[in-house]
C-alpha cells in the first residue's frame, strides 16, 4: 500500500493499492496537470507496476489535495485507515 501525505499538514493523508493507484495515474496523466507534475503520474505509474518506492510518499499541499479530489471525483477507492485496508 502506498501513503500518500499532505507535507504541510501530517493529518491529511490516504492509502491507495498498486490496482487503484494505476488508475489515478491513468485519469490524473489525462488532466492540465498531467504534464506540469509528471513527477506524479511517475511515482504512481511505478508503484503500480511493481518498481520499489517509498511507501511513504509526501507531496506538498497543492499536488496532494489535487490528487485527492481527483480519486474523489473518479471514484477511485482509496483508504484513510491502514488498518481497514483491504489487502
């Protein structure tokens, strides 16, 4: 499971598996900021295919609320409890 984390604020954060993590990269490479932030769509496109990241994965206040509405607005599944995951 990857964390993803507000670097300016430790209480926002969310969990995504490798399978949801791919379509986010999918849908978020398909947005204005697909380009601009690739760095992004990367690190979620590597996670998702098996490439070692950091599971703890901190991105600052701007890129981590964008990425939230969008699994938000996609309804791709995501988790705010480690403990209620899934796996």
């Amino acid at each position: 499971m990857l964390k993803i984390c507000n670097l300016n604020n430790a209480d926002q954060y969310f969990y995504i598996d490798k399978e949801n993590a791919n379509k986010l990269e999918v849908f978020f490479n398909l947005t204005e900021k697909g380009k601009e932030w690739n760095e992004l769509g990367n690190y979620l496109y590597n996670f998702s295919i098996g490439i070692k990241v950091k599971n703890d994965w901190r991105i600052n206040n701007n890129k981590f609320h964008f990425l939230r509405n969008l699994t938000n607005e996609k309804n791709i599944e995501k988790h705010i409890h480690k403990n209620n995951l899934n796996i």
